[in-house]
C-alpha cells in the first residue's frame, strides 16, 4: 500500500479545491440563467394581464354598444 504523505493530501486538497471552484462558477452561471428566465416569465405574466385586461374593456365597450343598439340578449 502507497505511504500517505504530505504532498499527496497537498494534492488532493488542489484537486478538491479546484473542483469546488469550478462548481461554484457553475452555480454563478445556473443562477444568472435562473435570474434572467424569471425575468422573462414576469415579463410574461405582465404581457398576459395586459391581454387580459384589454380584453375585460372590449367586452365592457361591445356590451354598452349592444344596450345602445338595444340587442343585447340579456334585459339589462
């Protein structure tokens, strides 16, 4: 069996301490990646509200013109 000695931990601990660097950069890189798709997902959400509140005036406007028109089905 091969004597442990000083320099081999010292190797060993580069190795792991390079390996740790190199997950943490990964990290950095997944978190900006996860930033960036939460800004695009709030982004979204706001584009679908806008859509959806465009939508409640059309429906407010078209039933106002039809009680104008008086052919609305529902009596009012």
């Amino acid at each position: 069996m091969a004597e442990v000695t000083q320099e081999l931990i010292y190797e060993v601990l580069k190795q792991i301490q390079s390996d740790v660097r190199g997950l943490k950069e990964g990290q950095r890189e997944h978190s900006a990646a996860l930033n960036a798709l939460r800004t695009h997902l709030v982004a979204l959400q706001q584009d679908v509200q806008n859509l959806y509140s465009i939508g409640v005036r059309h429906d407010e406007r078209l039933e106002r013109i039809e009680r104008r028109l008086e052919i609305s089905e529902v009596p009012v």
